[in-house]
C-alpha cells in the first residue's frame, strides 16, 4: 500500500473504517481493569506516601517514595486478580512485593514471582501491574496533579510510565499526555516528541485515518521512530475511557507498526520505591 509519512499539516491518510469495537481478545484485560477500578473506589488506597525531599531534576515524584498499603487488603486484590487472569498460585504471592515491582518496573523480580507460581511471566506481569493501579492512582491524587503542570517530559511525573495516549484537548486544542497507570495527566507541548525530546518539526510527523482526521491520528518521529496515539477530546478521559479507547484504536497501532514505528522497550524512568505493609 502506497504509504507516506506526512510532517505535521501535511499528514499522510489512513484508510477509513477504524474499528470502534474491542477485541474479545482484550476482554480479559479489561475484566482485570474493572477488578481494579472497583477497588480504587475505596479509600483504603488513600495510603501514605513519604516522598523523598532531594531528588534527580528528571525523577517522577514516586522516586524514592515509601508507600505504605493495608496488606491484607493487597493480599485479596492479588487474589482476585489472579483468578480472573488465570493464574495459579496468587495466593502465595507476597502483595507488597508483587506491587512495588510493577512500579520499579523490577523485570527480574517479575519473572523470578511468575516462576514461584508457575505463571507466564506475560501474566503474572499483569497481574502485578493492575495490582498496583488502585495504590497508584491514590497516589497521585495525593501528590497534587497541579504539581505536574511545570513538567516538561514524555513520561508520568509520577510514576515514569510512557503516556499511553495524547488528548488533544478542548477548544484550545491543548496537548495532554495520559499515563494508563496512575491516570495522571500533563502538558507538552504539540512539537515536542515524548519519547526522545526532538523538537524539530521536519522530524515530527502523523498519520491519520481518512475522514477520521480530527478525531485521531497517529504522532510519529523520524528520530527514534517511536509513535503515540492523539485523540481530540473535550474534557479529560477517565481512565476507563482512556484503556477502552486504547483498545478501541489498536488498528492505528498495527498501521504505525507496519510502518516500523514502535513504542519504547525502555521504561520512560523506573522508579525506586519502597512499599510497606
Ligand atoms: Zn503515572
Ligand atoms: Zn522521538
């Protein structure tokens, strides 16, 4: 298919036809969101965070932190989790453990629970990672969003993920970053790639869906071809809404990746932390 990448104003068209439907493939995903949101509910997750005074000027603000977490409670969410995902031995893991290394992004400790429970490390690693979404968002209500307005980077103030969408936001068509872990949301400015800082314009490109264009597109960059999905909305997403539109608009993933655009391996910045009981 005759593809061009276009700079921005001048974007090349994605066929029409982008699915608006999630893929019964995600459903156990999504079965695993609700899990989490439900218990987010709850204040039980308003937990104390102790952040650490001194920090690196490019660490998230849970670097450092202590997060203290009613373990029993953890204990039941891990549990739950695991049942629904289908994985075995959730009842063995320990909860603190399994959390604090979903938000260090800790790979080998990830790996080294999944093989205590005889999970896929895949799965396992899902687990651990919505496991942590209750106590992460608590969290970054506590740390003030307003904070991350001064924020000038590509991944979560709080929590270093990589934004899993960009909300092109409002009448003023103001450029938000989304994290799916925490939800919090940040400014950055249009021409500005979150993943690698290139501010060249020749460099920042997009792709968008043919008669889709104001709606969604594509963010691409020449210099670390990394992409991220934008999406006009008028107010901020929840993050249900956020993950289902995620899902939604896997199409524009698949045409990105077909382009040899990809999101980074590398975390944005994993921090330390320290998760007590
Ligand atoms: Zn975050
Ligand atoms: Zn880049």
């Amino acid at each position: 298919m005759p593809w061009s990448t276009g700079t921005v104003g001048t974007s090349a068209g994605l066929p029409g036809g982008i699915e608006a439907q999630v893929d019964p493939a995600w459903q156990p995903w999504l079965d695993l969101l609700d899990v989490a949101l439900e218990e987010s509910s709850s204040r039980a997750w308003d937990s104390v965070v102790t952040v650490r005074a001194e920090r690196p000027d490019d660490a998230p603000m849970l670097h450092g932190a202590v997060l203290r977490i009613d373990g029993q409670r953890a204990k039941r969410l891990v549990r739950r989790l695991s049942d629904v995902a289908g994985v075995r031995g959730g009842n063995d893991v320990d909860p603190s453990a399994a959390i604090r290394a979903a938000i260090s992004r800790d790979d080998r400790a990830l790996a080294e629970m999944a093989e205590r429970c005889d999970a896929s490390i895949d799965a396992f690693a899902i687990v651990a990672q919505v496991a942590a979404m209750p106590l992460l968002m608590a969290a970054a209500l506590t740390l003030e969003p307003s904070a991350a307005s001064a924020w000038q980077r590509g991944y979560c103030p709080v929590c270093g993920a990589w934004p899993s969408l960009a909300e092109v936001r409002g009448i003023e068509r103001e450029r938000r970053l989304r994290c799916g872990c925490c939800s919090t949301d940040w400014p950055l400015p249009l021409l500005h790639c979150a993943f690698c800082d290139e501010l060249d314009h020749g460099k920042l490109g997009s792709l968008q869906p043919e008669g889709d264009e104001q709606l969604r597109r594509v963010e691409t960059c020449e210099t670390c071809h990394g992409y991220l999905k934008a999406m006009t909305t008028y107010t901020a997403l929840s993050i249900r809404t956020l993950v289902l539109l995620d899902l939604t608009t896997i199409p524009l993933d698949l045409v990105a990746q077909d382009r040899r655009y990809a999101r980074p391996a590398r975390p944005g910045w994993a921090p330390a932390i320290e998760v007590a009981s």
